[in-house]
C-alpha cells in the first residue's frame, strides 16, 4: 500500500504527514486494518522499541466541578453516582500513589476536578509532591489541576512537577459544543505555560463525542505543533448521567485506526492509550500496544480499569516489557533538546516525557471487577443468531470506581 509505506517513511524522518494522508489512514478499511497497525507499529518501535510506560492515576480531589465539559462525570450537573469528596492529606496521596509505583508505574498523574488551582490549591499540591519524592526516589509526577494562572506552572516546577496536563480534547472547529464555561484558547495558554515553565507538557484528545474525521485530525495537527512530550488518547466512556451518555460512536478497529493516525502525524511523541481503552478497545488491546507506548495502570478518575496484573499480563503476553524507572521514555533527541524546558537540572526532559492525566472523567474500564481478568475475557454471552454490533451500547463496561483514593478500600494497580 503505497500509503503506508509514505507514513513509515515520513515517520522514521519526523516528516509530518499531509490532512489527506492522515483522513486516509481513518478512512481505511477492516480488510486494511492489520496492515495499518504493522505500519504504524514500524515507527513506534524506531523511536520507542517494545517498551511500555506505566502511569498511575491519584484523583486528588473528586466531583462538584463548576465546568461544563459535556464528557465528563465530575461536572456541573452531573448526575453520575461517583464518588465526591475534597482534597486528599498529602500523606493520603502518597499511600495511593505508592500502589501504583508498587506495580511498576514510574509515573504519578495528581488530578485535581475543578475549573484551575486557586494559589492555596498549588501549595496543597506542592506539598503533596515532596511527599511523594521523598518516599520514592526517582519517581516521576506530573500535575493535572486546569487551567492555570500567571506563576502556577513555575511554582510546581519548583515543588518538584516534572510534568503539567492539560488535554485539547477536540479541534477548535467544535470545541464550543462540548464546553461553554472556558475557551479551547484557554486550554492552549495553559499548556503553553507549562511549556515555558519548563514543565514537560502533556496534552491530548477525546475520541468518540460525535466528532468528524477532520476534527480527529485537526486536534492532532494542533497538538503537534503545540509540541507535547505525552499525547494521551482518551476514548469517550459515555457515563450515565452525561450529556454524551448515548455516544456509543467507537468500534475495536475505529481505536486502532485513530491511534495510528496519531502515531503517523506524531511520530517521536510518546502515545498514551487513555481512559476508555478497556471498554473500546476490548480483546483488541493488545494490538494497539504496537502504536501506543504508554498506558494507565489499574483504575482512573472515576471509573475502574483492568486489573493491574492484567495489564502486566497483556504486556508480556504481546511480547512487550514494562518500561524501568532508569529508562529514558523519549528518543535522545527530544530528550537532549531544550523544546520542553529540558530540565537540565533533572537530567533531560526526557525522562520527565509524557504523563497526563489524561483520562479526565471519560476515562472508564470495565475492569476485571471481580474476576481479575482482561476485559473481554468474561463468561461469554448466550449465543445470538448474528453477531451484534460492535459499537453497540456496552454500559456494563462502565464501572464507577469505589475503590483507592478516596475509599477506604485497597486500590486497583
């Protein structure tokens, strides 16, 4: 497919690719699928070989957010049954972290619901921070709190934040249907203070709100020149209680053929598989290890994810190995350059890459619940005279997360 072998190409260059080259990779079909995967899959293995990152999600604070995101379970209005509650103690932060760096994540994403930090808010985070580094050494933490004011971003670099997320989450075009409370401009300043704070910069996207192709696109053109360490790709968990709660809009292959498209126009860029990837992606999750890098441990925001030894399981299984906390994440030239503040003093800002939250409240999973299994591994359903769609209404992929940060009860990691 002369296609593909142009986006390989490109790609091992860094070459962006053309808006037509990039439609038509979402425009391939079922038959091309494989084909797509492996070809993305040759440029994720140049810049990345077969390692994957953990990271591992605190929900520092839950619901009650006076925004509007359409997409999301903690915003004003919802009537989702999560949990709520306020701000985690800094040592109650450290203990949930603790479990996630226990299976492996070498990075910790502190979030926090809420419009932006209020001054108060980056001091309960600062605090929160040293005592996640002074219990684990070398650990990476990146901050995910909103929208950020003039000196926030430079005052959690000096509290130890390596990296700052804040997601574009659709393309400018169509930004104002899924939020009327802030701008897609004030999501591009914010990440751009981080930027030139000398955090590494995480930002990312939302599939599967009812978008075009050319929205998938546009949001990634935008993110590219943007220049991101992490690009987390979100997949759209159509909480109960949402205005987006009938968009069952994503199939297995529309995933897979999305994170290749951001693989392509994002070559050198370390790829984050999201919130949603249990509950879209399924027994197909393992296919988009060959175009993402990076994945979440354990349970999200609000919503639990595959159990924790699955996804070690998934890994090794697909012949992949968890990334050490002593690798650099990035290829040496990004990791050497000076585009994400470098973090001289930290030694690259290579190893401070990708984080994000990331998954904000679309994140769902179904999780292994009680089974401990890998999505789509449960007993199967009876026997159906054809095979139903699949990109049917799954809700019962959909757990709300009553268990971590928040709950008395053990986390998921």
């Amino acid at each position: 497919m002369d296609l593909l072998n142009t986006l390989v190409d490109k790609g091992l260059r860094r070459e962006l690719p053309t808006r037509e080259e990039a439609l038509a990779v979402l425009a391939t079909s079922d038959e091309e699928l494989l084909d797509v995967v492996a070809a993305a899959g040759k440029v994720r293995r140049h810049w990345f070989g077969r390692r994957v990152k953990l990271n591992y999600l605190v929900n520092l604070k839950s619901g009650l957010c006076p925004e509007d995101c359409s997409y999301c379970s903690q915003r004003l209005g919802s009537k989702a049954e999560i949990l709520k509650y306020t701000w985690l103690k800094p040592d109650e932060a450290s203990q949930a972290a603790a479990a996630g760096l226990a299976g492996g994540a070498k990075r910790v994403c502190l979030v926090a619901s809420g419009r932006g930090p209020t001054d108060r808010d980056v001091d309960r985070v600062s605090e929160t921070i040293k005592a996640i580094k002074d219990q684990n050494e070398g650990v990476e933490v990146c901050a995910c709190l909103g929208l950020l004011s003039d000196g926030q971003a430079e005052r959690l670099r000096e509290a130890g934040a390596d990296a700052y997320n804040h997601n574009l989450n659709t393309s400018e075009e169509t930004y104002g249907e899924i939020t009327t409370t802030h701008t897609y401009a004030d999501r591009v300043d914010t990440v751009q203070k981080a930027h030139s704070a000398g955090l590494s910069a995480c930002s990312g996207l939302i599939a599967g709100m009812g978008e075009t192709d050319e929205d998938l696109v546009d949001v990634v053109y935008s993110l590219r020149e943007l220049d991101p360490d992490s690009v987390p790709v979100n997949f759209l968990i159509p909480f109960e209680g949402t205005p987006l709660a009938k968009e069952w809009n994503l199939t297995p292959q529309r995933c897979l053929r999305i994170l290749a498209m951001v693989r392509f126009v994002c070559p050198d860029v370390e790829v984050r598989i999201a919130g949603g990837r249990e509950v879209h992606l399924r027994s197909m999750q393992p296919l988009a290890l060959n175009l993402a890098n990076s994945i979440f441990l354990g349970d999200y925001l609000t919503s639990e994810g595959q159990a924790g030894k699955a996804d070690l399981d998934m890994i090794a299984d697909a012949g992949f190995e968890v990334e050490g906390a002593g690798e650099v994440t990035l290829p040496e030239h990004r990791a050497t350059a000076g585009g994400c503040g470098s973090h001289a003093a930290a030694g690259g800002c290579g190893s401070h890459e990708g984080g994000g939250c990331g998954s904000h409240e679309s994140a769902g999973g179904c999780g292994s619940h009680e089974g401990g299994g890998v999505c789509g591994t449960a007993a199967p359903a009876a026997a159906a005279p054809s095979a139903a769609p699949s990109n049917e209404p799954r809700p019962d992929l959909v757990a709300v997360r009553r268990r971590g940060a928040g709950t008395d009860l053990a986390p998921n990691a």
